[in-house]
C-alpha cells in the first residue's frame, strides 16, 4: 500500500520514464500526487513557477522504491 512519504518510480511499461523518481505527497481520490526530485524534472524547473514538479498519477503505473518506514 502507496503512503505519504514513500519513494516512488513509474512501472516499467511507461518507458522511457523508468529513472524518474518522486516522493508521494498526498492523494486525489484513486489517484496519487507526487512530488517529482529527479536529474530529469530539475532543468524544467528552471521555466517554472515555484520551482516544483507536481504530477497526479496513476496508482497502476507507479511503484513504491523505498518506504520511511523501512529505514527505521
């Protein structure tokens, strides 16, 4: 089960987006919103307001790489 906090990449099948990662910053319904810290999302950042990658996402096409929980 996706948590607040959990380290998250997308699923192999959304390729080419494989080495993105993001921290889950709350949910939209059956959704989830992830905050996006990646080498890929910080030169956008640059054109941005606010400096920051926001993105709601699928559930199916996310996967959880590391929980807070996991490091206690």
């Amino acid at each position: 089960m996706m948590k607040v906090g959990d380290l998250v990449k997308y699923t192999p099948q959304m390729t080419g987006l494989q080495n993105c990662l993001g921290i889950v910053i709350g949910f939209n319904g059956g959704a989830v919103e992830v905050h996006w810290t990646d080498q890929h999302t910080t030169p956008a950042l640059t054109t941005r307001t606010r400096s920051q990658e926001i993105s709601t996402e699928l559930r199916d096409f996310l996967m959880v790489v590391s929980s807070p929980e996991e490091t206690k």
